[in-house]
C-alpha cells in the first residue's frame, strides 16, 4: 500500500500546459546566467570594434583640453560645480550609444530564454532566505557545487585557450616597452578584439550547453504527481464522477422529451423488439421526420407510448435497423429510405381509411 501511495505522488508526468503557465505566472522560469555573460560580452566587443575610434577621440578632446586650460580652471566653490558638470555632460555624450547597446544586450540575454515576466511572488520575503540554516543549504547543495565546477572548468578552459593565443605574441610585449604610445593604443585594440573575438566564440558554445541543462531542470521541476494531474483535471474540467451524473441527467432529460415525442408519430418502425424507429409525417413535409427512436428498454418504452396514443406499429426489421444506423433524431429520413418509409406510411393510411377510429 505504500508503494502504490508512493508511485501516485512521485513526479513522473510531463507537466501540462497549464502547469507551466502556472510557473511562468510564479516568476519561475528558465535562467541561463551564461546566456546573458555571452551577450554582455557580445555586445562589449561590437561597442569596442565599432566606437572604440570615436569614443577615445571625445574623451581624448576632453582630457587634453582640462590640461592645456589647468592653470585657467578656477577652482572656487561656484566654479567647481560648473567643471564637473561640463565633464560629466562630454563623458555621457562619449558613452552614451555604448552603454544603451550594453544595456539592451542585458535585456535581450533575458527575453531570449522566456517572454516578459512580471510577477511580484518572487519578490515577497520568505524566511528561507534569511535563515542561515537555509543559506548554508544552498552553499553545499548540489546546485551550487555544480556551478562551482562549472565556472572552475570554464575559468581552466578560457584561460588555456587565450594564454596558447597570446603566447606567440610575447615577443612584441616585450617591444612595447620601447615603442611611443601612440603605436601601442592600437596594437592593445588589436590585441583586445582577437581575445574577445575568441572568447565570444567558447561562451556562445558555454551558453548553449548551459542553456539545455537550466531548461533540463526546470522542467523536470515542473513534472507532476499522478495525484497532482487528478486534481487539477478535477479543477479544470470537473470531478468525472459528478460529470458522469451530469451526463446521465441530461441524457435522461432528453430521452424523456424524445418519448414526449412518440404521440405525433405518424408510425413507429420496429425489430421487433430491439429496434424502435417514429417517423412523424403530415401532407406538406419533404420528408419523414425522425421523432423518437432507440434500442431495447428504449424501444419498447417507444412502443408502449406509440400503443397507448394509437400510433401503428409495423414491424419491418431490416428497415427498422437502417433508418437506426442513418437518421437521427429531429432529421428527416436519407433518401435512400423514401420509397421503403412510402410503402409504410401508405399501408398505414390505407388502414386507416379501411378502420376508421
């Protein structure tokens, strides 16, 4: 009994969608953090390569002119103020296209791994957090030491690739000391991009592998219960035993007015138990009408209200079983059946005419 108890509350079921729209609702979403390393660092190198020129030009024009004009500044208490604000305004005009693009980047590491989130549940306090017990939990828990592999592989792995690239330039390192500074400024650019261009390179593959495993485990965090897919099946579509009786009333309801049904007949085509077909027909109708029809109980419950208001009853099996199998109720009967249904109705006419009453 345990067993059983334990397989219907461990989690084996892939999660539905509402669970998950349920998590995202949480705050509880994917979050890959070397998805968004790679497009800080992305969107760092595209700055340097594309306003690495520019930049340095403005802040160049800037510092040169604060140390040609030193002796000029004024350095009493309005004028400071003054000063700072001037280089405050020439720095944000230098870096502000790279710090938007920067800042983009950060937001677009994020929207790439789930949509828009706002939730406030992950913002509420939760002693959890606070605990010391609960936070040494977290800091020897398997989580944190994979990551701490993670990062001591990655930091092994960049570094051994970059220190093989750079190595072969040891030579014009030890030039440097010896060339203007005005040549060095460049070679360092040159330098910078072929390590960026590099390590932008390892962490796109770092990202994605890192992006599989952090979707890996948010899923199967989101896997369900058998007990907990019961439950929310009985909230989203009802408990099944309370639909079964909802079922069985409105059939029951509906059977009852296709009974109510029968005493407009005109004749009811039967099996002759089995099968119990009314056809409803007056002057003016296209076709037979369907009015009631069913099989044993409902069938001979057809019969006895059909005997009880004086509908003819003609037992014609074969005709009794198609018009079952093809028409249903409140539909006009298919044309295949015209002549057969014809040669019913007008016997029962006939007989009629013959007995009167």
């Amino acid at each position: 009994m345990a067993e059983q108890d334990q397989d219907f509350t461990e989690k084996t079921e892939d999660p539905t969608q509402k669970r998950l729209e349920e998590a995202l609702e949480r705050g509880d979403v994917v979050k890959s953090q070397e998805v968004n390393t790679w497009f800080v660092i992305a969107a760092g190198t595209m700055v340097l390569t594309l306003f690495s020129g520019d930049m340095s030009a403005k802040l160049s024009t800037t510092m040169r002119g604060l140390v040609a004009n030193s002796h000029a500044i004024s350095m009493d208490a309005p004028a400071l103020p003054r000063l700072f604000e001037k280089i405050g305004l020439e720095l944000i005009a230098a870096l502000a296209i790279p710090i938007l693009i920067l800042m983009l980047a950060a937001l677009a590491g994020n929207m790439i791994q789930h949509k828009m989130v706002w939730s406030t549940k992950t913002m509420a306090p939760k002693l959890s957090k606070i605990s010391p017990a609960a936070g040494l939990k977290r800091l020897f828990s398997a989580v944190a030491l994979a990551n701490f592999a993670k990062g001591l592989v990655k930091l092994l792995l960049i570094g051994t690739v970059l220190t093989a690239l750079m190595w072969p330039e040891r030579g014009r390192f030890e030039g440097l000391v010896r060339t203007d500074m005005a040549a060095v400024l460049p070679l360092t650019l040159t330098l910078a991009l072929k390590l960026l261009g590099t390590v932008v390179t390892m962490l796109a593959v770092v990202a994605a592998a890192d992006y599989l495993f952090q979707y890996r485990r948010w899923y199967e965090r989101q896997k369900m219960s058998l007990r907990e897919m019961k439950d929310e099946f009985k909230q989203s579509e009802g408990d099944p035993t309370i639909k079964g009786k909802m079922r069985q009333m409105r059939q029951t309801r509906a059977r009852r007015r296709m009974i109510a049904q029968v005493p407009k007949a005109a004749v009811v085509i039967t099996n002759p138990t089995h099968y119990a077909v009314a056809l409803q027909y007056e002057r003016g109708m296209d076709a037979p009408v369907c009015v009631a029809k069913g099989t044993d109980a409902v069938a001979l419950k057809i019969r006895d209200v059909a005997g009880e208001h004086s509908v003819p009853v003609v037992e014609n099996p074969p005709l009794a079983r198609a018009l079952h199998a093809t028409v249903e109720v409140d539909q006009a009967i298919a044309p295949e059946h015209y002549k057969a249904v014809a040669e019913v109705i007008g016997y029962v006419m006939k007989l009629r005419r013959a007995v009167p009453g």
